[in-house]
C-alpha cells in the first residue's frame, strides 16, 4: 500500500487502501457539495454542465437563478434529444441534482457567478478536480451590472419601455408606454408565446412569404403580437389570417389591422372545420379552442402539411365522456380528477398522432398554473418522416383499453390525410 510506511499483508493494505480511497472520494465530494453551496445564490450568472456519458438520454443541462413572487428558485433547462425542458428547484435541490450528474452523467461542468468562474472535470475513474478562479475587481462590476439585470428584471422580446399600439387598443398598455397591472400577466403571456415563435425560426423561410393561420383567433392579442413581432420587428414577409366565429370580434380586429397598417393580416369569419379558403400553410395556430375544434385544427395543418403547429388546447370534453377504466375506478368516480385525466391524454394522444404523421413535438408549459389550468402547449415541427402504424401501437392499445376514441384519430383513420401520405 503507497499510503503506508511498513508493509502489510494484502487482505489488510486492500483494506486501509480502501479506507483511503473512501475518505479521498468523500473529501473530494465535499469539496464539490462546498462550491455548489457557493454557487447557488443571487450572484450566480449560469451553470452548464456538458459532455455527457449517454447523449442518447440527455445532452446538455443549463442552470440560471430565477425570481418568482421575489423567491430565488434555479431553472433546470435540459436538452434531451431534440426536446427541451424546464424545471424550477429550490437551492437545496438543486446542489442535489448537480452534484448526482457530475456523479453519474456529465463529465464537465461550468460555473459563472459575479465573484468567480469555475470548471468542473469529471475523470473516467470519477475523480472530480474543480479550478476555481477568482474575478478581478472591475470585471465582478461588469458582471454584476449584467447579471442583476437579467436576473432581477425579466428581459421581454416586447420592449417593456416603448408604447406599442396594439398593446394600448387593448388595454395591455397604457397611452404613456406602461403596462397596465390589471393586465400584466396578459403581456408576460404575450411574451412567453413569442419565445415559443422565436424557437421555431429556423424552421420558417425568410426568403418567401411565411402563411400563418389562427384558428379561434378571438380577441387577437397573441396574433397582432405574432405579426407585430415577426414583421415588425424581424422584417419577415408574412400573410397572416386570423379565424373565428364572432363577427363582432373580427370587424374589430380588421378595424384595428388596418389603423396600424398591417396589410397581411386580416380577419375573417369562419369555421374551423369548414375552412377550405388556402391549401398552402407554413405556420397553424390553434390557441385555446375549444373541444374537438382543436382536432379539426390539427387535422387541417397536417394535410397543408404545415410546418410549424402550435396549439393551446381548451374545454376537452370529448375524452371525458368516452373514458372508462376498471382499474382507474378509484380516481374516475370524482369528478374533477376524471376531466384532468382526461384533458391530459386529449393531450398526450394528439402529440403521438403528430409524431406519428411526421412531427417532432413537444407539451410544454405555457404560462403558470396560477393563472389558469389549461396550460400546456403543443409545439410541432415537421421534421422526420412519418411513423408507420405499427409504431405507435402502444398508443393504440392504451386508446382501447380506455374505450377513448377521439376527434382526431377518426379523422386521419379516415384517411382525410391520405394525400400526404403518399
């Protein structure tokens, strides 16, 4: 044994060595637990943690600190496959979650804070080296002047300091530029849907016309934003068409449409599983529709073969009528748990259908659950080829075993996207 000056027999230099080697591990693991301590808090800038172990299951995680109701809390943003998602942990669960994947999953992470930056080596053997250095003075001010901004004020693709017309005709704004109280989680509404557009740019042609379609367009604040922030502000030559029912609501939003100029959005009433008027879609929007009429607008953007689809589903009563389980018995008989179950496999099938037809998506969370229960978003891009029917058989069976039969799943065994499949 290196550690001792007398030798030993093996059976017991195995065995001080094995102590040695424990107390070195936990020493080292302290000192990962110590900086961690020191990293989480108000000054940190960001944490990456890279190179891992098993791509296949997750790639990259990002950590940055978040104020929510002025309590700190550390977002988790994990790129898993081509998916993305986030996570919110206090600072105690989160030192937990980083030092298990520097353990078991990455083999690099990177530290930024206003006071210092560290890197974080994970060996073959699991040996953890941390080179920690300190930050000069007059670069911790730079970082702090940064770091606190972005930390402190949440930075909107919206600029919170220039009055925006649409946002004062409908009463997000104020005549001075400032958003009104009543209505500010409208606007961070409004903003976190243009962080979901914004992601999906690469997917859209700069170079031609981009056609969008809102199906359920309503009130419209979410399509003059779109428009607003995809023409206005990055130039992108759009034709924009918003549908709904209320002929009230679309003389209004054509009335507002052409006070600001906005010559490639109009209105029109209509439809949504009747409309026929374009067969020529890059970009369907179904935002809070109602019942089946999410369906039929999922159907409609996979036979235009649509390239981006983003949906915020709403009144999901169809599955709640159709389910039935022995085994869920238990939970069914209550009300209200039944139409949650049921609003989350309307969900979760109509994703697999996507995929099953070509699209890699996503659920994510649209806004927080405190402001309303129907929270979760679609997001589709078609990318990959069609699934053949066989894989999603689980699907299916689940589908059967439930006794759920929904909108969606009649309309393309009906063959109503058969031209596209061929």
């Amino acid at each position: 044994c290196p550690f001792m000056l007398k030798p030993l027999k093996y059976s017991h230099s195995r065995l001080v060595c094995g102590y040695i080697f424990f107390y070195l591990k936990e020493s080292t693991m302290q000192k990962l637990i110590e900086i961690l301590n020191e990293t989480f808090s108000d000054e940190l800038h960001q944490v990456i943690l890279s190179n891992s172990k098993d791509k296949e299951k997750i790639v990259k995680v990002k950590i940055r600190p978040v104020l929510l109701k002025d309590k700190l809390y550390f977002q988790e943003t994990a790129y898993i496959g081509t998916k993305v998602f986030h996570e919110n942990y206090e600072k105690g669960e989160i030192i937990e979650r980083v030092a298990k994947y520097l353990q078991e999953t990455f083999k690099q992470g990177e530290i930024e804070t206003l006071n210092f930056k560290a890197i974080i080596l994970v060996s073959k053997k699991g040996k953890i080296t941390v080179k920690k250095q300190m930050l000069k003075k007059e670069s911790m001010e730079n970082a702090k002047e940064t770091s606190l901004s972005h930390n402190r004020k949440k930075q909107y693709l919206l600029d919170v300091n220039k009055t925006i017309d649409f946002l004062v005709d409908l009463g997000v704004q104020n005549k001075d530029g400032n958003i009104n109280k009543s209505k500010y989680d409208k606007f961070k509404q409004i903003n976190r849907y243009l962080e979901f557009v914004r992601d999906v740019l690469p997917y859209l042609d700069k170079e031609k016309q981009i056609r969008i379609i809102d199906f359920g367009c309503g009130k419209s604040y979410l399509t003059f934003a779109l428009y607003y922030y995809l023409h206005e502000m990055l130039g992108y030559n759009l034709s924009v068409v918003g549908l709904d029912l209320k002929e009230d609501v679309i003389a209004h939003c054509n009335a507002l449409s052409q006070k600001y100029g906005y010559k490639d959005l109009r209105f029109i009433r209509g439809d949504i599983a009747t409309y026929e008027d374009t067969k020529d879609v890059d970009m369907v929007v179904s935002l809070h529709a109602c019942d089946t009429a999410t369906d039929y607008a999922l159907q409609k953007a996979i036979s235009w073969n649509a390239k981006v689809i983003f949906a915020v589903p709403c009144c999901q009563h169809e599955v709640n009528r159709q389910l039935q389980s022995n085994l869920l018995e238990p939970a069914l008989k209550y009300g209200v748990i039944k139409e949650r179950i049921a609003a989350l496999l309307t969900d979760a099938i109509r994703a697999n259908l996507l995929e099953e037809v070509g699209y890699d998506t996503a659920i994510l969370e649209f806004i927080d659950m405190e402001h309303t229960p129907k929270n979760l978003l679609i997001r589709a891009v078609k990318k990959a080829k069609m699934k053949k029917i066989d894989e999603n058989k689980k699907l299916y069976e689940m589908t059967s075993q439930l006794h759920i039969n929904t909108t969606l799943q009649k309309q393309l065994a009906n063959g109503e996207n058969d031209e596209k499949k061929e």
